[in-house]
C-alpha cells in the first residue's frame, strides 16, 4: 500500500505539474471596457497560455479555451489535464486566459490593488477579456468559422458558463465544471457549505465527524479557560507564536480552512493543487480521529497534514502567515491573489457562509450580510452588488441558457450552489457521486472513480455534438 | 380628398399625441453599474411613464416593456399606439423607460454632458439600468412570475433585441422594430443608406429621384459660380442669413437631412413623430418635382415642408439652428438630445453613410472612419469602439438569440442594415413592402397598408406565444 502510494505520487506529480509545454503569451487587453473615457484606451498585457501542436486549422478543429479563475493560470495548466486528454482527438487549439488581477494579468502592474483601480476588477471585465481575446485568437489563427468551446472549475466554471450566457455568438458550448452558479442568487441556504464539509468526514467515518465536532469544543473548552489553555493550545497546534485571545479566533479559522480544503480536493490520489496532498485526504485525516484518545491531537494532525503540504515539513505553523481572513468564509488564499478574491466576495460573489456546530461540525461562526458589508466598505469601499450581479449573470434564472453542462462532484461542498438538474435538453447536469471539487477537469489516472470517467465520456460526447453543430469533425 | 386629409389629420393629431395617460415617474438608477468604485453608490432619476389600467395582476398579465431609445420617452408613448392596442387583451401592464441621457433621464442633471461624465452613456449601461428597472417594477406590482415583452423601434428595437440577448432571464420575447441591427458588424455598405433613401423617391415616380438629382447639381453649378449663385440659393431657399462656401455646405447637409426624414416618416396618414408630416409625405415631395420646369425650387419646397414641420410657417430658415452636423450623416437632431446621439455615434454606433451622386441623388459626401474617428477624440475625446461593440452586443452573428421578431418596412432606408431573413424557428424577420420606419409600432389607423395590419397580427400571435410560455393567457 505504501509503495503503491509512493509511485501514485510520481504519476501524479508528473501529471499535475504538467507536462503539457506551452507558449506563454500576452495580449495587448483593453483596461476598461465599459467606460471609453475613465482610463481611454489604455491597454494592459493579459498572460495566456497556449498550445496549437494538435491544431487542425485545415478542417477547422475547435478552440478549447480555459475561462482562467482566481489563481495564476498556470495553476490551472496543471491542474486540468482533461483538455489535453481530449485535443488531439478534435485536432483542437488549446487556450488557457488569466483572469484580470491575478498572476500576471495586473492592469496597473504594482499599483493594481491601489485606490480605485480594484473597481476594474469584476465580472464583466473578465468577461469582456475574454470576448477580445477569443476574437484575436480566431483572427491570427485564420480560425474564424472553429467552434470555440470554454472550460471552467469552481468561480472559472460559472465564467465558462457566463461567457455562454453572454457571447454565445462567440462560445458554441460551455463545460462549467464544479460551478456554484446559485451562490450569485437568494435561492440556497448558505449554512449548507460547512454542511457538505462535514458530510464528506461523516461519509468517510461516522465517528470522524462527530469526533472532529468532540475535538473543536475540547480546543474551545481549553481556550476559554485562559492563558493555560491557550499556551497548551500553542504547543499541542505547533504555533510559532503564544496564542492570545484574538489569536484563538484566528486559529479556528486557519483550522476551518484546512478542512475546506482537505474536501474540496479529496482526490482519489495525491495532487498538488493548492497544497500538497495524499490520495484521498478526508480518509487520511479521519484516520487521526477515529480509534485514538487524544482528539486534540488528531485535530492538530489534520491541520498540519493540510500546511504541512503547502510548505513542506514546517517547524512551527504561523496562523497569520498561512490564512488570511477576507469575505469569503471558505478562504481566499495567500499574497495578491488573495486580494483580487477578497475583492470579488465583496463585489458580486456571496459568500456568507456559516457554522453553528450543531448541522456541522465546526465551532459556531455568525457571518452576515451586514458583517460582510462593513468588512467591505471599510477595507475598499465597496458596497457588494448581490442584486446587480444577480440580474446581470441570470442567478435567480439559469434556464435560458443553452450548450452548457453543468457538472458537480456530490462530494464537494460548492455542490450546494450548483445546478443538479436538467433544465432542459441543451442545460445539463451531470452528477458525480464520488467526485470531489472539479475532478472531471483533471488528467486521467488510473484511480478515477468509475463516475467520473463515465462524467467524462458524457463530457466528450456533448462537446462533439456542439462542435459538429458548427462544422463536422474530422474523425481522427 | 382635400376635405378626407383634413379628417385624417384631426384623427392622427390625436392618435399620435397620446391620448393615453400615464403615470410619470422617476427611478433610482445606478450611475455606473460596471464600476463599484468610480462613482461609488451614486444614483440619479431615471423616468418612466407607466400605464397600469389593463394589468390584471391576478392571472399574470404580462408586462409590455419599451425600451426607451434617443428622444424624450415621451415621444416613444406618442408614436407607439401598438402597444396601447394591444395592452388590454393581453392585460398587461405598459411602462415605457426612458433611455439614459435624453429627455429628463440626465445621471449628472445639467452637467451630465461635461467632461468624462458621458463616458457613461453606453448602450451597456442602459441595458443595464433596463434590467434594473423591470426587476424593481417585478417587485413593486408583484409581478415576479409575469412574462416581459420588450418593444423599441430603431436604436430602441436594437436595445429591445439587445434585453432579450443579454438578460433572457429577465425579458420573454423582443419586438426590434425597424432595428438596423447590422449597424454593428461589417457585414453591411455602408452607401446603401442613401441609396435607399433615392429608392422611395423614384418609387413614388420615376422622374422624381433623377429631377431631385438634377436639382442638387443645378444647386451645385450655382453655388461654385461665386456669391451670386450663394444669393440667389440663399433667396430659392428662403435662408434667414446670406451664404457663404461654409454655409453652403452645411445647406447641403441641412437639405439631405430633410429628405432622410421623408424617406423614414413616409407614412400613409399624417404624423408628428420628429417633425410635422402630412400623409405619404415622399409623395407630397414628388408633387413638387415634376412636372415643373422650376426643379430648384421643388427642392427648396421640399426642404420647407419639412423644416415648417417642425416649427410652424416660419419666415425664414436658420440652417445652423435647425440642422447640427454631428458624427451620424442621417442627423442627430436637435439640442441636448442630439448631443448624446453624436455621442453614441462616436462610441458604439458606426454609421459611416456616405453618398455619391450615381447609385443615390445626392451631392456626393465623403465619410471615412478615420473622419469620423478625428471628429470624435477632438469633439469628446473618444475613440470608436466598433469592434467591442460587435463583440458584446453579437453584430456579427445574432443567430444565437431567440425570441425575437424583427421587423422592418422595406421602405424605411435603415431596413439595409436590418435582419431581414429569419434566422431560425424563434428569430423571426418579418418585412413590411410598404412600411416606412417603425410602422408597425403606430397604434392603428384607417390608412394602415394591409401588410402592416398582418405584420402586426403576426407580432400579437407570436407574443401570445411567448407569454403562454411563461403563464398561460386568460382568454379575454
């Protein structure tokens, strides 16, 4: 099992950090396309990445275009090998965009997260990114009449989805992988995130659950005792620093976190998304928390396998250095990134995620509207647009969309904001029952769940019925 | 037949200034709903005229949307007698929304036309406020389940087609009226604006379109023969002041102008939509031009009806006051009004009308993009976005909508750059042989061509199939 485990890690890595090459290109972007006068027509250089070595411009092969999310894109190059596994077959160029304020797509360089300059960053904008660049696209690659088909997981999949919606004069179909399309809209619950989270250490464990719940409220118990307890908690989390009071609540977030994570990237083998880690890590960490007396222990092992993974075998864990609270509950990662995400939750996505220890298993969190909006005003300005975005990207209303599939691992917690359902026979949802936050993007691997490969081949079928609705392909 | 056209105008006059009433009212509107930092949460008053007396609330009536375009709204609830005709079978409720920046719908009041403030007059932004204000009128009327018909004729059926492309979660089905939707695309010649101008006059006689032609140039010889020729035309023409070389060049375009508004307005019963016309006013203007062996003076006779139109029997025409040069060659028209269409004109809109003195019977006027591009960054600093506007608003390809009904009379020149073949079972085109511009939009009239009468009992069944897509329809 070990050594099984150890070469899983070698496919994986090389699969993960892909060795797919690509040009790394930059294109000359609009910074501002919805105010001709505010910045004129000044340009900024969006990265993408691109590769055309399968690229069948003769019998016009597709566009397969990744609709880049809030990470740099080179994160999404290797971490969604699907598209590679499926270009040769359709002799499809394939493109990977960045998101505006993220990686090396800065509209202002340095000065990007600076005054107003954050107004640039919404929705719209990125979309509007990707309508030009798409065009350009097409223009230099004489590709005018190839279908052009996005991709997108978790926020890139409701882009994939959005571009659809919006420029389907210029995406034929749309693959919005893990999208929580309803979080833009009234109609979910949000207590049900950190629901799902405990579902998925229930489901590997019935104890697991119920023992991490036992766990948070000895840590709790521990922490309101006083300077004891929290000197305990220090040493029993490797803190790098004596915790305080404020420092506790900082923790129990930097813990949340962990297991957003563990979650949200339970892969049935090791990967290297966010963080390093082994194959199905829900089951790893319930293995800390079940047939074991110290589970304040356990939970410390969990946390550290997550950071653990991200920076290697850590001397001590710095909470602030390693989770930085911001809008959104479930986490927004580290450095500029982190900003541009924060600066969306506040914005036009909301999250107001919560947990009251009783549904779930976490130590009760209130998190509300009002609490999200003076963080926002406070900290940018920003008053969040939830009707506007809402009206604008269909949020109440997703059925008049067309050519796109819906797909939801049912062991992600995003999956309660995303469309389960049919709604209608262009709009499809496939679920995977064992799949976790956008496992069809990847790369096959030998330890696919059999649903995942059947979403997949689904997947594959779709896409060339939307291509040969444009122009027969060529069977290769 | 004298006394016949005095009845008709009697019944026009009071058709065409509504005698429906309405309620005026004002909505807070965002000023910038694509930057949350620019101007922050700032609102200004967007009017509406609304008309509830038909709604049936009860059943779901439908809310018969009109997409305000650039007059005063008013005008629009004084030309579109359609959807008063059509209101109460329907049980619907009437709002017509008045487009940012014209009429009293002014986000900065008085200083809404000062330096980058009309960077926020964008065709965006109006869908935009669109989509906002039928949300708000949803709420109000408690009409979340009733389905929204939007109508708009010209600018307004593209805005019209344009609330179904972008927000199908929000608008049903799309009347475009005499929408010359491929304004945005290069699909189009540009030339045959005019051309089809000249057309409806040689369709009234033969002889009409080429005495025009001769006109212009004895116009022409006379005007390059020195100031005598100026005087003469000054006096032929009944000018307020004497022209010069300058002046006289702008008569040209003052003359042109008029004649654009006779090709539009040629309806078969006297009107008061931009100025003062009497029944099939393109006939009228034939009359003039043959059998005459004065063609000078048939033009300026022409000319006249059409300028005393709009102001009474005036003693003298002031070319500057009456006709203003702007980046549109079939006219902005008149005061604050006029200045935001030369905006649009210089932003969003490409109407590069040019005219030759062969294929059409005007003067020859050259108008390049690089003319039209000059005059904008000097006059308003604004380069011309043709190529975003294709892009996010599908001047290319509008074969992805759906539900929606184009239609147009083939007399109207702006029908070369309309959808004139239906593009599939839901985009409908629907060509009225003897409509002038936006005819079917007119409440009903005695002197309605039978082919506008079928236009419109085409528009009533396909709209009652979208709205028992929605809800079924109480039969009334």
């Amino acid at each position: 099992m070990k050594l099984c485990q150890i070469l899983l890690v070698c496919l994986v890595y090389s699969s993960a950090l892909s060795d797919v090459p690509y040009k790394e290109l930059y294109f000359e972007q609009t910074v501002d396309h919805f105010n001709p006068l505010s910045y004129g027509e000044k340009k900024f250089k969006q990265r993408y990445l691109l590769q055309d070595q399968w690229f069948d411009v003769v019998d016009r092969g597709p566009i397969l275009f990744y609709t880049g999310n809030e990470l740099p894109i080179t994160t999404f190059w290797n971490n969604t090998g699907f598209m590679f596994d499926i270009a040769p077959q359709f002799g499809a160029l394939v493109v990977f965009a960045e998101h505006r304020f993220y990686g090396k797509s800065l509209p202002f360089g340095d000065d990007s997260f600076k005054g107003n300059n954050i107004g640039l960053l919404t929705i719209e904008q990125a979309l509007a990114d990707y309508s030009l660049l798409i065009n350009s696209i097409k223009q230099r690659y004489n590709a005018g009449k190839s279908a052009v088909i996005t991709f997108g997981g978790s926020y890139g999949g409701m882009l994939s989805a959005y571009m659809r919606f919006k420029y389907p004069n210029l995406v034929d179909g749309a693959i919005a992988a893990s999208a929580p399309m309803y979080l833009l809209s009234n109609v979910i619950d949000p207590s049900q995130f950190f629901v799902r989270v405990t579902a998925d250490f229930k489901q590997s464990n019935t104890n697991c659950s119920a023992n991490i719940r036992k766990a948070f409220n000895i840590m709790d118990g521990m922490a309101k005792s006083g300077d004891t307890g929290l000197n305990m908690l220090s040493e029993k989390f490797m803190l790098c620093s004596k915790l305080n009071e404020t420092g506790y609540n900082h923790m129990v977030r930097w813990i949340t976190n962990a297991f957003v994570s563990l979650a949200m990237f339970n892969y049935p083998y090791p990967t290297n998304f966010l963080s390093g880690l082994p194959a199905f890590p829900v089951n790893k960490s319930c293995g800390f928390m079940v047939n074991t007396d110290d589970l304040l222990k356990g939970l410390a092992q969990i946390t550290a396998m997550f950071y653990n993974g991200t920076n290697g075998k850590l001397p001590c864990f710095d909470i602030w250095e390693e989770y930085v609270e911001c809008a959104d509950p479930s986490g927004c990662g580290l450095g500029p990134d982190s900003i541009a995400w924060d600066i969306q939750a506040c914005s036009e996505i909301r999250m107001l995620f919560t947990t009251d220890g009783v549904q779930d298993m976490f130590l009760p969190i209130d998190y509300t509207a009002k609490m999200r909006n003076d963080y926002c005003k406070s900290k940018y300005g920003l008053v969040p647009r939830d009707k506007w975005a809402s009206l604008n990207l269909w949020g109440f209303d997703v059925s008049p969309g067309s050519n796109i599939l819906f797909s939801n691992g049912f062991k992600d917690p995003w999956a309660f904001a995303g469309v389960l359902h049919d709604l209608g026979p262009n709009l499809t949802s496939i679920i995977i029952h064992n799949g976790a936050h956008q496992l069809d993007l990847r790369g096959h691997n030998v330890n696919d769940p059999p649903d995942v490969i059947k979403a997949r081949n689904l997947e594959i079928s779709t896409i060339r019925q939307w291509i040969n609705a444009v122009f027969p392909i060529k069977l290769r």
